[in-house]
C-alpha cells in the first residue's frame, strides 16, 4: 500500500509487480480491494498493477465540494498518477462500474498519456448529447418512477441511508446486481422510494465473504458516503467538459468485458449489442460478454476476467 501524490491530492494505491503499468480503477460502492483478485496474476506476468481507492474513498483523500467528483478532476488525478509512476512512456486503464467511464473519458481526453483502455460492465458511447440527468428524468422521474440515480442526486438522503448500516447496505446492493440473485421486479418501485426498498435479503455468494464485506464495512464506516455519491452529482459538469471532445473516438484498442446479467452492459437495456455500440466510438475495441455474470464482473468471475485481461494486455 503506498500514497501517491497526483497533484491536486494524495491516493492510497494498492502495488504490485514490476514492468508496464497497469492502472485499476474501480466503481461505486467498491475499493481499490475490488481488484484483490486482479493484482497478483497481472504482477505475475510481467506488469505494475495498481489499484487505486479513487478521490473520496477509503484512504485517498476526500475533498468536501461536489465538484471535487467532477470526472475533470479525476482524470487529472488519473493523469498524476501515470506521471508519478511512469512518466517515460504511456501506461493502460483498466476501470469497473463508475471506473469504466473515468477510463474511457480519460483514454479520449488524454491519450498521450494512456495506450490502451479496458473497461468492465459499462460500455462507451461516445460523447453525451445530453446529460444523463436529462434522460433519467425522461425516463423515469417523469413517470413517477424510481431511479437509483435520481435517489443519489439530493446531499445527505442517499449517505444516511448507506452510513445507517454500510455492510449490510453495500450487500444488498451487490447481491441485487450480481449474476446469483433471482430474476425480480425489485427495481420497480414509486419515485420516493429508498434504495434498499424492496431489495432482496442478500444470500451468501462464494465470491463475496464475510472478510471481504468486513473489508467494505471497514471502508466505508472510515470514509462514508459523500465522496463516493458526489460522482452521481456531476452529470451536468461532465457534459459540458465533455463537449470539448464531441467529434473525437477512443483510437487506442481497446478492450470491453461485460456479463449477460448485468444491467449496465445493455445500459439498462437501450442496447442490445454493447460491443456494436462501441465500435462506432471506439474502432478497435475487442469485447467479451460473459454468460450469467451480473455487474460485479472481476469479482464474480476473477479467473475468466484475469485471463481475458491479460491476453488482451499482452497484446497491446
């Protein structure tokens, strides 16, 4: 474990191995401990694998101001990092969840900076048209319904509910997602719902332990919530920044693995081929989806993953 300063801030990084550096960023409600499965077999080949705990999380630091989140300010960090680490030649995203768009967005922003790019669950498509919260709304709020997102937008609701009871609150959530929970209508409930309303009670999963929701407990009752959920409230930001690249693609290779259970793969099912989406934003992407997998990809199939991961890496 070692604190690496980025500039603007200090991320707690978990390192591993020598070589080219591999850079692993995580989503919501995760660790850099999510990629526990990915460190030692990426070392092994031959590479520097370093899983960060992003702005807000765990140890790295945890600025206060929603706009701290902004996904301008933690491709910087993504930036800082490289150059601390590895400033000679350009190293490789790998991100899940949340991570996924901070690595594409850093890979099209940057890409002097960065060779390669592979994301977990949640495919590019390109430059937003529109913020995100504009389609929630559409889609959902406007309708009277639920949207986890819409539920994360107000200051305070979300964190009270998460710091309540953060492991029971980070299984409910992973287990509601994954690729071992019944098919149900959970998610469909009344705008003003909480997010746990309605989710099912957790059953014991062989990819998630008691030591592993130890280690979230920990996490999360040490840094809270309100770094984590200030992502959720920069949509708008992020747009705008965004529109600086609107007419560019992600020219590296790159790399897409989702599951067929995961509801981000098919962005809550606005596609039905992911992989076709993005080669029209990102031309050499290679994609992978795989059966009965559900959103917590490294961590449900870490053995399928690390050998999809390091094929491609090697290749690049």
């Amino acid at each position: 474990m070692r604190n690496v300063d980025v500039g603007e801030l200090n991320l707690r990084c978990a390192i591993e191995g020598a070589g080219p550096l591999v850079i692993l960023v995580h989503g919501f409600p995760e660790s850099w401990y999510s990629w526990r499965h990915q460190l030692a077999p990426l070392a092994e080949a031959g590479f520097t694998a370093c899983a960060i705990g992003v702005r807000g999380y765990g140890d790295s630091d945890k600025p206060d101001p929603v706009e701290a989140y902004a996904m301008e300010r933690i491709v910087g960090d993504l930036v800082g990092l490289k150059m601390a680490l590895q400033p000679e030649q350009p190293a490789i995203l790998v991100g899940h969840d949340w991570g996924a768009p901070i690595v594409w967005n850093t890979a099209l922003t940057r890409p002097e900076h960065f060779k390669a790019v592979a994301g977990l669950s949640v495919p590019f498509a390109g430059v937003p048209q529109r913020p995100f919260t504009e389609v929630f709304h559409e889609h959902f709020t406007s309708k009277g319904k639920f949207f986890y997102q819409e539920y994360f937008q107000e200051p305070g609701v979300a964190e009270a509910e998460a710091e309540q009871n953060p492991r029971d609150w980070v299984a409910r959530m992973m287990y509601s997602i994954s690729g071992d929970v019944p098919s149900g209508e959970y998610w469909t409930k009344p705008l003003g719902a909480t997010f746990l309303e309605g989710l099912p009670d957790p059953k014991p999963v062989p990819w998630l332990t008691e030591e592993d929701l130890d280690f979230y407990e920990a996490e999360f009752s040490q840094s809270g919530f309100r770094g984590p959920l200030n992502r959720y409230r920069n949509h708008e930001r992020d747009y705008e920044w965004l529109q600086g690249w609107k007419d560019k693609r992600i020219e590296q290779p790159a790399l897409f693995i989702g599951g067929t259970r995961d509801p981000a793969t098919y962005l809550f099912g606005a596609v039905t081929d992911p992989v076709a989406l993005m080669k029209m934003f990102a031309p050499q992407v290679e994609g992978h989806i795989l059966d009965g997998v559900g959103h917590w990809t490294q961590q449900e199939r870490p053995e399928a993953v690390n050998r999809l991961l390091i094929d491609w890496i090697k290749r690049v």
